[in-house]
C-alpha cells in the first residue's frame, strides 16, 4: 500500500468530528439502502490527512469489507493526470500550447467540420488548425459517442475507436478520419481531446503512454499502485459495482483492468487507490511539488486551474453553472452563482464510474470519494462535496 500523507486530528485541521460523522452516516444509509456497493473517503488539509475511511463492500458479490487501499477504475481522472505530463513537456521545451496538433499527428493536417447546407450535412475544411491548447481544454470540436444522438454522434458509435487489440495511432487514426462537431476554438464540449493528447504524449516522448506516465509522475510521486492495469497479485483488492443499477435495472458494464490492453486510454484508462490519488491532488494544491519532488512551477500550475474558456459556450450539462474549464481541470470561477458549496478557484473532475475529486485552495483543501456506482455518480459527487464543505469549521 502507498505511503499515506501525515494524519492528523480532523479538529487540528479545522474539521469538526461530529460533522464527519454526518459524511460517514450518509455514505452508510446509502449502502444499507442498497444504492451503493461500497466506498473510500479522504479529506486532507493543510497537507494532512483529517478523514481516511471505508465503507461497505469490495465487491457486492462477495462479503467482503471495502479496504482502504481498494483499487478503483478512475475513468476521466486520469484526464487531469495525462494533462499534467502533457505540461511537464511544455516546461522542458518540447510543446507549446499554441501549436498545431498536426505538427506531431499529421492525420490531424486537414479536420473537415460537418455542417449543415440546405438543410443537408455535409463537411467543410476547419476554419483554422486544431492546437494543443485546444486538447486541453476541450475546444478541439471533437465529441464523444455518448454526448449526442446526431448522425456525427452515431458516427462515432459506429467507427470502433476503441477496442483492447487497438493501439492508440490507431485510435488517432480512426478519430482523425471522423469530421469535427465544431469549429476548433469556438465552443467548450467534452470530448476523446484527451485521448489524443494521450497519443501525442507518445510521439513526443518515444514512450507508451503508461511507460512515461509510470516514469515522470507515478514513481516520483510515490504512486506505485496506479496504472493502466492491475497485475494479477492484486486482483483482490479491485473494487466492483453491483451487475444491475439498483435504480434502472440495466446491466453495469466496467472496463477490464486485470490484464494489459494495447490501448492505454489518455482520457480514462487508469486504475488507482485513494492514497495514491492523494499523492497527486498534494502535488497540484502545493503549487507542482510533493515531499521535495517538483513535477511542474507554481506558475504552470496557476495556469491549468484558472479559467480558459472566458467567453466561449459551453455544450452540454457536464460543466456546471458558474464555473470554467482550465488545462485539464474543471474551475470554480466565484463563491455563489453555482448550486453547491465551494470557493473561487476550486477545480476539480470526476470519473465516469463514480469517482470524483475537488482541489480549493483557498482552504488548502482537497478530498475525493472513490466509488464504482455508474449510474448515480452525479448524485454520490454533489453529496460528498456538500458535506465535506459542511465539515469545516474554520
């Protein structure tokens, strides 16, 4: 198991026991209820630990209890893992921001967009190159399957972009084929973006991309349980949702992580612990540093967590109302406007099977709650935040 931060009584940290207690007693009635299967929960501040704890069951099959050093598949928190290398290239020189993708993916040299003629589709050359800049924070125009049901939507369900035979050129390949949704620059829209700067990460670097994550980031920070795979002595210890939604009824389908695939999956490929997921979150809230090992300057990291979107619209329900998007991360932009707690400057994302996390450094806060219930996800994430911002008394 990782090496945790330091702990530290939560009331030594401005956390008040009792109202833990609340987070704990909510977690607990939902997993009685039969809602969740199981969760762990850590809450650090002021670089400690104040409240590390697990809830329910590994597994819903199986009676056996949630460890802490339970491996969880993290989905679209690795985006802001994969957006972190991508930026340790830009301090060494390597990228710049404002280039063009096609520079190291030629098959991005000539995006079509589709557009609408007479009431026809049909594609028309992009009015400008989509850049790195535009990866990062998600304006490259690119879409995901699920996000839409318009002809470009089913297009994308029908192409095969992923699959455990499949390489991630492949991946760029087969995208780089597809039109864009929108013109590159104009429009805030989640989307494979992070997929292919995950591709690009391995032309720059001459390295898979679980290769030169494992190297800049994972060992130096002392995360040595995330991965694109879990090897076979720690299959036990993977956390697993209920095989149907307890809401819908519909089966509950999770990607392999118990052997390696060729695809290593740049915006959600990654299995990890909440210790080690810690490790990274300290590493950002202390401005790109960990225990006297600097991954990025205070600067860069200013820059991923402040807005990149200013005026721009945003498509979609998935970035909420009164925040931004930076490199990689979702920004709080003010105190009020949006409908749950938080402060200025807090970023933060969330995994597609329930994970989730959130940075506020103006409280020298952050926290994460890992769980692999898909389809409540949304609800589990606002709860959690809630009630760890109603913790602190001071």
């Amino acid at each position: 198991m990782t090496s945790l931060l330091a702990a530290a009584p939560p009331e030594s940290l401005g956390l008040s026991p009792e109202r833990l207690a609340r987070l704990d007693a909510a977690l607990e009635a939902e997993i009685e209820r039969q809602k969740l299967p199981g969760a762990v929960a850590m809450i650090a501040r002021r670089g400690k630990v104040a409240h590390f704890k697990a809830y329910g069951r590994l597994d819903p099959r199986q009676d056996v209890p949630m460890p802490k050093d339970a491996i969880f598949r993290i989905y679209s928190m690795t985006k802001p893992v994969v957006s972190v290398a991508v930026m340790m290239l830009v301090e060494e020189g390597r990228l710049l921001l404002s280039q063009p993708v096609s520079m190291y993916l030629p098959e991005f040299a000539s995006p079509q967009v589709l557009v609408e003629n007479e009431g026809q589709l049909e594609t028309a050359p992009a009015g400008r190159a989509i850049t790195v800049h535009d990866l990062l924070r998600h304006t490259a125009g690119f879409t995901y399957q699920f996000m839409g049901a318009t002809p470009l939507h089913q297009r994308y369900a029908a192409a095969g972009l992923f699959g455990r035979g499949k390489t991630n050129a492949d991946f760029t390949q087969a995208l780089a084929a597809l039109p864009l949704l929108r013109q590159p620059g104009t429009a805030w829209a989640y989307s494979h973006a992070t997929d292919v700067l995950g591709r690009l990460v391995e032309v720059v670097t001459g390295r898979s991309l679980g290769e030169h994550l494992r190297e800049a980031i994972f060992e130096p920070l002392g995360m040595t349980e995330t991965a694109f795979h879990v090897d076979g002595s720690n299959h036990h210890r993977i956390a697993e949702p209920f095989a149907k939604d307890p809401d819908s009824g519909a089966p509950v389908s999770v990607f392999d992580v118990r052997s390696p695939s060729a695809q290593e999956m740049g915006g959600a490929g990654l299995a990890s612990t909440a210790a080690d997921y810690a490790r990274f979150m300290e590493m950002m809230l202390s401005g790109g540093q960990l225990g006297g090992v600097r991954l990025l300057g205070p600067k860069t990291v200013r820059l991923m967590t402040s807005d990149h979107l200013g005026a721009l619209p945003v498509s979609g329900d998935l970035l909420p109302v009164g925040h931004g998007f930076g490199l990689g991360f979702a920004v709080r932009l003010q105190d009020g406007v949006a409908a749950g707690a938080g402060s200025a400057g807090q970023y933060f994302w969330a995994g597609l099977a329930g994970t989730s996390f959130f940075i506020d450094p103006k409280e020298q806060l952050h926290a994460q709650l890992m769980i692999q219930q898909p389809g409540r996800r949304d609800h589990y994430r606002q709860l959690f935040r809630e009630l760890v911002y109603a913790a602190l008394v001071d």
